[in-house]
C-alpha cells in the first residue's frame, strides 16, 4: 500500500501539470487570436488604401505612375528596413524558421518580433507585395506563445508545445480554419504525433478561433458552390490534375529557390533591394492592380468559374513570377495563399480543358479550382492532410473529400519522384547556410 502513494502522488502532479498546460495553451491562442485578427483585419484595411491610391495614380497617368511606384517603394524598403535593424528573425514566411526553433536546432526570436512582424508585413502586403498573410501570424502565434510561456516558468517541452500550439493558432486565425491549424502543428512543425503537443494544438486553436468568431465571424475566408463529386469517370481526371500540379510544384519551388539565389548573388544592401521590387510592384499596381496582394481575391474568381480560360497561363506565369520576387524583398510575408492561388487557378484551367474534351461528363470546372488548391499545397508543402482540411475549411466546401485525397495523392507521387524537397526544409537549410 505506501508503494502507491508515491505513483498516486505522481499522477496527480502530472494531471495538474496537463491542466495548467491546457490553460496556458487556451490564453496563448485568444491572445494570438487578437493579434492575428488584428493583422488580419489591418491588411484588408491596408489592401483598401492601395486600391484608393491606384485609382488615385491611374487619373494622373504618368505622374500619378511615379508617386505609386514611390509609394510602394518606400513602403517595401521600410518593412525591409526593420527587419534587418531590429530583428532579422522576422523575414520571409517565419515558418522554417519555427520549425528550427522547435528542433532545438536554434533559439527562439525575442519577444518584440511580433510587433516587428506586424507593422513589416503590414507594410509590405499593403504595398502590393505577393506575400499571405499566414507566415506572419504563425511566427507571431509562436512568438506569444514563448513569451507567455517564459513568463509563466515553463519548462522546455512545455515551451516547446506552447510555441507550436501558438503558430497553429495564427494559422487557424489567418484562415478561419481550426482544424487545419491543429493538424498542421503535428505533420508540418512537429512531424510527428505527440499527445501533449496536440493537446496544446486543439487548445490554442479553439481559443484562437473563438477570438476570431467574435471580431469578424464564422463565415469561411473564401464561398464555393457546394459542388458535386461527379462520375466514375471524372474521378481519373482527379489524380491527372494531381500529377500535373506535382510538376508544377516542383516548378514553383525550384524557381522560387533560384529567384532568392539570383537576389543573394546580385548583393547590395537589403533595403535598395526591397525598394527596388516595390518600384517594380508599383508598376503592376498601375497596370494590373488586381494582380498583386495575397491574392484570395483571384481564388475566390476562380471558385466562382469568373475567369477566362486564355487569361489563366498568364495569370499563373505572373502570379509565380510576383510571388517568387516578393519573397526575395526578404519582409515578412508569407506563401500560403500565393500558393493557394496558382493552384486554383491551375484546377480551373484543367477542368475547363476537360470539360471541352469530355462534354458528355458534366465537369464542374470549379471543382477542379478546389482539387487544385489542395492538390498544390500538398506537392510544395508535402502536408495532404493540412491541404485538404485547410481547403475544406476556408471554401465551407465538404463534398470534395475523394477528389481532394486523389489529387493530393497525385502531387505528392510526382514531386516525391523527382526528389524535390519540401519548400519549407529547402528555405530551412538554405537559412542554415546563409547563416553559418
């Protein structure tokens, strides 16, 4: 009997140790859940003064391109600016670089990166850049969360769980998607399941989403028709469009790595770089306005079957080549939702091939936008699950289930074959030798 007590004791300490951890995680996400809707919430009010200033420019022809193109320059070299004075931590996406923070592999940001990541992607997305807003509210997610948990005294592997529940909680929020935000902890951050870390995943992401309800709603970021499944026969189509998708993901990451290799080895100071893409985003802004930003706005035409099938290659071709040297302006930005848009825009140009070739099948081109949107994640990121729950959640869409699995299946059989890396793992280690 005095055996048990020691084990009794011990399990009660544990259980409390789990309680308080659960509490911890559920203040990290309604406090991330503030911030990152805030974000949120100031991109939209930003992407409306970009549109006032391009209306403004478009009626004063050539002096009105040279302000813009000031503007957005400026506006790009400033978010530079902080981030290489105050905290070089904050640049590009931030993921990578939370996912070397949880390997131990480095030590986390200070605490005032999160303020930095705000205002310098504010700044940067407003300007134009083809950034998401995702990146950003994930490293501040994880960036809350190591702060509270410092200030609470927890140990490492509570730290640890903190940090990942927290950027779960910024992705969660960026697209309304809670369930993609905890799934995405386990198979891109962590890598593996891990009970307390998923414990801490589902409680930030439920803290952060009930924030995020109460400041701007339940309704899903983008609408899509609940469209059909189709036919047998359509179902092949599916996993065509995913192995396609697969090399153009291998595309999009290998071109995305040479766009940030070109800007390394052409040098000079960060901030005349960046200045120099916001010149060249201001110059789009004037001609195609709709073009630039995170882009939700394209995947929502194209989930709606607005845009036409002559525009789409050069829609993608300007959109891949946007986002690749917005990343190179090294602010804080994030790939996500450039990601998302390619892909979208890809599955509608497939499936309105497809259903010219096949007009006895009774394609629902949109539907493919949907696949696709999914279908590419999973080759870049090599994250299906976080791809087809992420998709399903921000297009309110759940009758795609199969078609999804098979173009993700797809996407990721090709890229795997021709033995590209996962985007995240390439900038990871591309960090990691920048830096030595």
């Amino acid at each position: 009997m005095q055996g048990e007590r020691p084990l009794k004791a011990t399990n009660v300490r544990e259980l409390r140790d789990l309680v308080a951890l659960a509490v911890l995680a559920t203040l990290v996400g309604l406090i991330a859940g503030v911030v990152c809707v805030g974000f949120r919430l100031a991109l939209e009010s930003g992407e409306g003064l970009r549109h006032a200033a391009v209306d403004w420019a478009q009626g004063r022809a050539w002096q009105g391109l040279a302000l813009l193109v000031a503007g957005c320059a400026a506006a790009t070299a400033v978010a530079a600016s902080l981030v290489r004075r105050i905290v070089p931590e904050a640049s590009g996406s931030g993921i990578p670089r939370v996912e070397a923070v949880l390997d131990g592999e480095i030590k986390a940001a200070p605490a005032y990166l999160a303020p930095i990541k705000f205002v310098g992607g504010f700044l940067a997305i407003s300007a134009g850049l083809a950034l998401g807003r995702e990146g950003p509210s994930v490293q501040m997610g994880a960036n809350i969360a190591d702060a509270i948990s410092r200030l609470f005294r927890r140990s490492w592997q509570d730290n640890r769980a903190l940090m990942a529940g927290g950027a779960g909680a910024g992705l969660a929020t960026a697209f309304n998607a809670p369930g993609a935000g905890a799934i995405f902890v386990i198979e891109e951050l962590v890598g593996r399941f891990e009970p307390r870390v998923a414990v801490v995943a589902l409680g930030a992401s439920v803290g952060a989403i009930t924030v995020s309800n109460i400041m701007v709603g339940s309704e899903p970021v983008l609408l899509a028709p609940e469209l059909p499944v189709g036919s047998a026969a359509i179902q092949p189509l599916y996993l065509l469009l995913g192995l396609l998708l697969g090399v153009l993901s291998v595309f999009y990451s290998r071109s995305l790595l040479a766009t940030l290799n070109l800007f390394e080895r052409i040098g000079g100071p960060m901030e005349l770089r960046a200045a120099a893409i916001g010149a060249v985003i201001g110059v789009v802004a004037f001609v195609a306005p709709e073009m630039l930003g995170g882009g939700d706005h394209i995947t929502q035409s194209a989930l709606n079957g607005e845009l036409l099938l002559m525009t789409l290659p050069m829609i993608f071709l300007l959109r891949l080549l946007l986002g690749a040297i917005s990343y190179a302006a090294a602010t804080p930005g994030g790939l996500f939702a450039p990601m998302l848009v390619l892909g979208s825009v890809a599955g509608l140009g497939f499936g309105m091939i497809a259903d010219q070739i096949f007009p006895g099948l009774s394609i629902d081109p949109e539907a493919f936008a949907v696949v696709g949107m999914g279908a590419f994640f999973a080759g870049v990121v090599r994250a299906p699950l976080t791809g087809i729950v992420l998709v399903t959640e921000m297009t309110g869409s759940s009758s795609l289930l199969l078609p999804l699995l098979s173009g993700c299946f797809g996407s990721m059989l090709v890229s795997e074959a021709l033995g590209d890396h996962p985007i995240y793992t390439s900038l990871r280690r591309r960090a990691a030798r920048s830096e030595r």
